[in-house]
C-alpha cells in the first residue's frame, strides 16, 4: 500500500491526549492518528450519505409535517405518549 505524509498544527493538550494513549495502547503516535482519522472520514462519509438520502426524500414528498413531530414530542413523558409519526 502506498502512503502520503499529511502535517497538521494540533492544540497542544490533544498531542499529548494522543502520545498518552499511544503510551497506553503500546502502539506509535502515527498508528493513533491514522485509527482517529480513518474513523472520522467513515463518519463523515456516512453523514454525507444519510444527508443526500434525506434529501431525497424530501425531494420525493416523504416527509413528516411539524404539527405532527410537535404532538408527539409534547406527549411524550405524558400518561399516554402518541406514537412516533412516520
């Protein structure tokens, strides 16, 4: 596998939250910051999808009026919650 050396300036209390889970996983500083930031573009990939898929069903009329996500939402904690609207 090929790889590329990115640089960034980071706050100096995260450097040392990172050397200090390094220390404690036993593992370098460079595999921590390659494990954060693999999970951080899965996550922001995800956000993307789910977005474009919402938009979507906003697109295509699926969707949830106020009235009715409000009703719900002031029910709940009541003595008869309604249903979550679809």
């Amino acid at each position: 596998m090929f790889t590329k050396v990115l640089t960034a300036h980071v706050p100096l209390p995260l450097a040392e939250k990172v050397d200090q889970i390094a220390a404690r996983m036993e593992r370098s500083r460079g595999w921590v910051v390659k494990q954060a930031l693999s999970a951080w573009v899965d996550q922001e990939e995800e956000r993307r999808r789910m977005t474009l898929e919402a938009m979507a069903d906003i697109e295509a009329g699926q969707v949830t009026d106020h009235q009715s996500v409000q009703a719900w939402a002031e029910s709940l904690g009541t003595d008869k919650p309604l249903p979550a609207p679809r």
